[in-house]
C-alpha cells in the first residue's frame, strides 16, 4: 500500500483525523483485544473442574484429588455407568447416605465412613488387631500395638499418650486410661 492509499484508508477511519490519531485509534484496539484475550483466558482458567465422587469419567486426572486419592475405576454399580471417580481402601466416603457404596471402587463398601472389603470393617479402639491398616478411628490416631498392664504382650487398636480413651485396653505401650486420657 502506498501513502496515497494509507492517507485515504487512514482519513476514512479517522473521519478527517491525522495519521496519528488514526495510529493512536489502532494501538488502543490492539491493547484491547490482547487484554480481552488474556481476560477470557484466566476465566477459562478459572472454570476448570474436577469430577466429583460418582461421576462418570475416562482417567483418574478427571477425578478430584484435593482430599484423598480418588480413582476412575468400576465401582460395580450399573446406575452410573462404567467407569466412575471412587475411593480405593479406606478412602473416607462418608457417613452413609443413598449413594455412600457407590464411592468405593470394585466390590468395596461404604463402612463406618471408610470404603472397605464387606465382612472387613475397620477395627476400633481395644479391639485385637494384627497390624496398623485395619484400625480406624475419626476420634483419635490409633496404631496396632500392645497395651496397658493387664493384656500385655496382646496387640490392639490402640492410641497414644494424651490421647482420649474409654479403657487400659486402648492405651498403647503400658499406658493408662485416666480421667478418659492415656496416661503413664
């Protein structure tokens, strides 16, 4: 294009204005729409998701893995499909509800809060245990080890020192129930 055409195209735009103006006019619209651009991307940004427990998906970078690690696997439920974001063992899946089982991949359970195999349920404070992964509490941190004087060398579902108890028989290591605290 030469200066005519530029001269004529540029007092068109500018409706009698310079060269200048018209640059000016142009520069502005070029900012504008980067910064519209750039804005519509980090609302793009900004809306992505993750599926939630029971949903439908594909892979587990689908699922939402903020809380616990959350599986695309079958949970054996046809309601819902084939493949859906579900729990692993001992995943926290809540304190029941219509759809509690559905979060549990395969053929696990929604027991007690946690996704566990049927007839497996988690172990509570005092009961027998042969190692940590089958207890479970939401009440305190619980381990497999022996406890106070009276089973001793007997391994259970106990916790430590300070932590809250309803007998000896939950209290690791020798430790004492007190006032509803293990205590030495």
């Amino acid at each position: 294009m030469d200066n005519n055409q530029f001269d004529r195209l540029a007092r068109a735009a500018a409706r009698g204005g310079t060269r200048r103006q018209l640059i000016r006019g142009m520069a502005g619209g070029l900012l504008a729409t980067l910064a519209a651009a750039l804005g519509a991307r980090r609302a793009t940004a900004q809306t992505d998701f993750y599926l939630g427990l029971g949903a439908p998906c594909y892979t587990d970078l689908q699922c939402d893995q903020r809380d616990q690690p959350v599986y695309c696997a079958d949970n054996q439920f046809d309601f819902d499909g084939g493949y859906n974001c579900c729990l692993g063992q001992f995943g926290f899946c809540g304190y029941g509800g219509q759809y509690a089982d559905s979060y549990c991949c395969g053929s696990m359970v929604c027991a007690d809060g946690y996704c566990n195999y049927p007839g497996s349920g988690l172990r509570q404070q005092g009961e027998t245990c042969q190692n940590d992964i089958q207890c479970g509490s939401l009440r305190v941190f619980l381990t497999c080890g022996t406890v106070g004087p009276y089973g001793a060398g007997q391994r259970r579902c106990c916790a430590g020192v300070n932590s809250p108890c309803d007998s000896d028989d939950g209290c690791c290591d020798g430790a004492f129930c007190r006032y509803g605290s293990c205590q030495y």
